[in-house]
C-alpha cells in the first residue's frame, strides 16, 4: 500500500473513532442516551486504535521506503488483529482483578502497536 492509501484508511478510521467518541460526552445524542452507548460500543471502542495508527503513520511515513514497506506489512497484520480483538472482548468486565473489556483491550492493542512500531523503526534504522 503506498502512502496516500495508508492517509486515507486511517484518517477515516481515526475520524470515526473521534466522532463516536464525541458523541456521548458532548450530549450530541440527546435524549437517546441507549443508542449512543450501543454506537460507541460497537463502533466507537474497536476504531479507537485507529488514534494511536493515525499518529504513528504520521512518524513512519517520514522515514525511508524500505522502513516504511517494513512498518507497511506490520501493521497490515495488526490492524485487523487488533480491531477483532476490541470487537470480541466483552463488554464489561467480569473478574474484578484481572477481567478484560473493551476499553482495556483497545489501549492494550494501541500501546504494543506503538511498542511495535518503535522497535521496527529502530531495528530498521540500525540495519540501513
């Protein structure tokens, strides 16, 4: 995928996760408080990575060709992983220690992609 591809399917991803987020606590559903839970719930949470993509495209898209195709198929791998992940995991959380829901999955999944990506960049940049 070249460069402008990448722009556009995040941008859009990230934009969606923004709007989403917006929507309940800026009291822009109004009075149907249940439909916009179930919008974030379903769309909301699972795009909300697509934040922390956006902004790491923004860094990797800087550097040289061989780094980005690199960071290119990494994340044509990530991406859809992480995005099931959020969608599968539960709603609330049903352990008190150690459950999981779908806010904790999705910060998760952004945080090890950006783990991930820093250390492509840097393996990369080591070996050029």
């Amino acid at each position: 995928m070249n460069t402008k591809t990448w722009m556009t399917f995040l941008g859009i991803g990230a934009a969606l996760a923004l709007i989403s987020g917006a929507l309940q606590p800026f009291y822009l559903c109004g009075d149907s408080w249940r439909w916009c839970m179930s919008w974030n719930y379903f769309f909301g949470l699972p795009l909300q990575p697509f934040i922390i993509f956006f902004l790491t495209f923004l860094l990797v898209s800087r550097t040289s060709k061989k780094i980005f195709n690199t960071w290119s198929s990494f994340a044509l791998v990530w991406i859809p992983m992480s995005v099931l992940a959020v969608f599968l995991a539960p709603e609330y959380r049903t352990d008190f220690l150690y459950g999981f829901d779908k806010s904790s999955v999705a910060f998760l999944m952004s945080m090890l992609f950006v783990v991930g990506s820093l250390c492509i960049l840097a393996w990369q940049r080591k070996h050029l």
